[in-house]
C-alpha cells in the first residue's frame, strides 16, 4: 500500500495532464476497436506516452488485437492496478481480467461499478494521451462515459453506408450534447483496392461520410481502406500500426491528425 500510494504521488489517478481521446460508432463491427488500437499504438510511435482503456467491458476485443489474451494485469492493492503494456502502450481491458469465452452476463450496476474502478484504480503513470475504446452504439455505458470525461475528444468511426453512417449521426449528436469536441470521423473499409489492377471499387459506396461530417460540423480524418493484411495482421495481434508498409499508413496519419 505504501508503494501504492508513493508510486501514485499519494492521490488518485486521473487523467488531469492527459489527452483523452475517445472513439465511437454507432453499431458494431465497423471497425472501431481495430481503429482504437492502431491509433494508440501509432501515437506510441510518434514518441508519446499512450493508455488505451477499453469500455466495452462486455464486448471487448483488445486483448486479442494486440496478442496479450490470458496475460492478467498486476494489482498491487485493491485500489491500485497496473496496466498490462504491449507495443510501447498500456493498455486495460476486461478481457484481461476474464477468460475469453466466458460470457458476462450483467446488468448496469455490476457494469458501472467496473467502469468506476478502470477509471479510478488504475494507476498508469504519465501519459500524453489516452485513448478509450467505447461499447458501440449510444446505450447508456458510453453515454455515461461521455459525461465522465468532458474534456475528452471524440472520433467517430463509420463506414460508407447509409445505415452505418445513419446511427453513427445518433452518437455523434450525443457526443455533442454532452459537449465533447467531435474532432473528426474516420470513414473505415471505405473502399478496396484491387493488388493488381489498382482498380477501386467501393463496396460500401460512397458520399454517405461526407454528409454526416457536414451534418456534424466535422471533417474526415481518414478513410481507412479494406485490406486484407489488416484485417490478417489484427487477427494476430499485431497492429498494422506497426508495419511500415502501405496498411500502417492511414492510422499513422490519424494519429499525424490527432495531435
Ligand atoms: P468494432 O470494434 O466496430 O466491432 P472491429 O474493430 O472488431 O469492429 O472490426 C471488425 C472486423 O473487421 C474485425 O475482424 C477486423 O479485423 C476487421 N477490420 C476492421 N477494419 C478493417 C480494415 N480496414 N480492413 C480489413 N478488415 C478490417
């Protein structure tokens, strides 16, 4: 307790000094942890101190993305947790805390209090930015989050269609009704590129983003082709983030953007 207390200068850790950086979407599956993880790890590449906490407690998918399934985070007391560290960033999750094909079956209650804890018990040090992985859609969890962290900026993650880009509009109001900056969105699997034509076909069409930006008075970011190494490289657990080839080069430049 007394190293607890020693290493955390003797007062909780919160993320005073520290950039938060939150990312969204409006439903599962467009890609929004993949996002997360890559813009951590790509921040962590341009020299910053980055923790990435993952709030979907319930879906989480972070450990696997960056290969640290089954490795548990260190508690040095019952109010102080060290994060697990991977790629130069440090990262919590509820995955790390659980086996992986466990289902939880909570209700809110259960689920704030977990939230509560990775935001106050979590001792991570100094960090420049924290990146924070929300459960998609606009439940109660992210709100709740949201107005947890009002200084915090949001990116919402999209893809091309009309329906994605329909409720990712509901969370991007809803960040800014509870006065988050929406600093952009991030239009992801925006189009493929044949390897040996370069022909390229959007498969999710296209123009959809560019409407929800205006409508919120954002920009885009970034639009983050589908690639198959991606897609091979998360399966592994290794960030195209890290990859000096053509798929780590949209997240470098997300991360170029944030900053
Ligand atoms: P979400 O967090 O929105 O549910 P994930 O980040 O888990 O979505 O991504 C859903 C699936 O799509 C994953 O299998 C992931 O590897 C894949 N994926 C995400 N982005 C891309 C991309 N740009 N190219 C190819 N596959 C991608």
């Amino acid at each position: 307790q007394d190293l607890a207390r020693k290493l955390s200068g003797g007062k909780k850790p919160l993320f005073e000094n520290t950039r938060v950086i939150v990312v969204g979407s409006g439903k599962g599956g467009v890609g929004k942890s993949t996002v997360s993880v890559n813009l951590a790890v790509a921040l962590a590449r341009l020299g910053f101190k980055v923790g990435l906490l993952d709030a979907d407690v319930l879906g989480f998918s972070v450990p696997r993305l960056l290969g640290i399934v089954g490795e548990r985070p260190y508690a040095l007391d019952e109010h102080t947790i060290l994060p697990l560290e991977k790629y130069g960033i440090k990262v919590i999750s509820m995955g790390n805390f659980t086996d992986e094909d466990t289902p939880l079956i909570w209700r809110g209650p259960l689920l704030g209090g977990v939230l509560d804890q990775f935001f106050n018990d979590v001792y991570w040090g100094d960090l420049d930015y924290l990146v924070l992985d929300l459960p998609p859609g606009t439940g109660d969890v992210p709100l709740t989050v949201m107005q947890k962290l009002p200084e915090a900026k949001f990116i919402l993650v999209t893809t091309p269609q009309a329906s994605a880009s329909h409720v990712a509009g509901r969370i991007g109001y809803m960040a800014k009704k509870v006065n988050l900056e929406v600093i952009g969105i991030v239009e992801n699997m925006s189009y493929f590129e044949c390897p040996n034509c370069h022909q390229r076909y959007n498969i999710f069409g296209e123009g959809e983003t560019e409407k929800l930006a205006e409508d919120l008075g954002t920009e885009i970011l970034v639009k983050i082709p589908i690639e198959i190494k991606v897609r091979e490289l998360s399966d592994i657990g290794t960030p195209a983030a890290l990859s000096d080839g053509e798929e780590g080069l949209p997240y470098m430049k997300l991360a170029e953007k944030v900053v």
